[in-house]
C-alpha cells in the first residue's frame, strides 16, 4: 500500500514460488506509477534478504571497511528505520522459511533472515511514520517520510549462506551476538544445535 509495508494481496506468498506473469507485470508496473510501495518476495530464484535493524550496530559488528566490502559486492539498501537489507543469492541450500530473528543480542531480535513467504519492501519505496504502530520506529505517528535507498546498483552476488552465518556470528562474540535457536539448527543441524543450547543452559 502506497506509504506503508501493509501488502494489499491476500495470496502475495505465491511469488516465492511463481514468476510473474506478462500482464501481473504490467499492472503492477502500473500500480508503481501511481504510487503504491512494492516489495521483494523471497526464496524465488534462491533469494534471500539479511534484513537488519541497526545499521550502526551493523558497522560496530562487522567493522565500517567490512560492511563497506559487502556493499561493493552486493545490493544493499538503507531502510527507513535506520537499518540495512543485504540481498543475496544462495548458492546451496536455501532456507525453508524466514528467521525471524536470525541473530540476537542479549536475548533480543537484531537481525532477520527473509526466505520463503516473507517480503522485503523494495527500494525506492517510502513509509510514512504517521502509519507506524510499533515502539521500534523513531517517529512513530508522525506526518514524516523515509525511504528505502539503495547504496548501489550492484548485481545481487551468490553466497555460502550458511558459512556467512557462521561468520557474522563469530565477528559477533565480542558483542554477545549469536544466532538465534531456530537459526542455529538449520546452520548447525538439529543435534549440534541441541547440545550447543544444553551446554549453554548449564552453564548460566
């Protein structure tokens, strides 16, 4: 919807898995024009989005000449909230669902991961925050607009997407950041995830 993230379709979820068709492009192209937001089904064409919510915190994790690498590799887009989408291709396994969140501080979601029947909004689109409802937004009811800015035009690269886990986690320690349960025993598998959380548990 335009000035929101709210989708106007009911069945959006098919575009995980279905292309387009010719005239769903051009209506939707039309839709644009007359300014509807539009966002990014993931999972198609082995798609994924790391969607975070503190790009500073992002920059304090990894390091600004790190991030900055990323960025020169792949698409990412600043979020009107303050964070950043890092899109990807997988180049193995994609994951079966989102990971909502991938990655936590202290107990607390930072990081999503977008996969199959989730969306990103898209770049060029705009929220305005007097339709935010959430305490997470700065300016939450307020007649202000921000807007999803690309900081590039790269191609979207391909990435071993679970050794990029295993390596934002690691950069993370020093932060007490950790990939979440539900991400770790798709990372890890299920018994080394277990074990992990077991050993984690006794020793608190």
């Amino acid at each position: 919807d335009a000035e929101t993230k709210k989708p106007v379709m009911s069945s959006w979820q098919k575009y995980s898995h279905n292309p387009l068709t010719e005239e769903e492009k051009k209506q939707f192209l039309r839709m644009i024009e007359e300014g509807y937001n539009y966002a990014v089904p993931c999972g198609q064409q082995n798609l994924v989005v790391l969607d975070f919510e503190d790009k500073e915190l992002l920059k304090n994790w990894l390091g600004e000449l790190t991030l900055h690498g990323v960025c020169e590799r792949t698409l990412c887009v600043d979020t009107p909230h303050g964070g950043i989408h890092i899109y990807l291709i997988v180049d193995d396994e994609v994951p079966p669902q989102k990971f909502n969140p991938v990655f936590v501080q202290n107990g607390k979601g930072i990081a999503d991961l977008q996969s199959f029947n989730s969306y990103v909004v898209a770049p060029g689109s705009c929220i305005n925050h007097k339709h935010c409802n959430t305490d997470k937004c700065p300016w939450k009811g307020q007649d202000y607009t921000t807007c999803y800015i690309p900081i590039n035009n790269n191609e979207i690269s391909k990435v071993d997407l679970k050794g990029l886990l295993k390596f934002l986690e690691e950069k993370g320690k020093k932060l007490g950041i950790e990939l979440s349960p539900t991400a770790r025993a798709w990372v890890y598998g299920e018994k080394t995830a277990i074990l992990w959380m077991t050993r984690k548990w006794l020793s608190t």
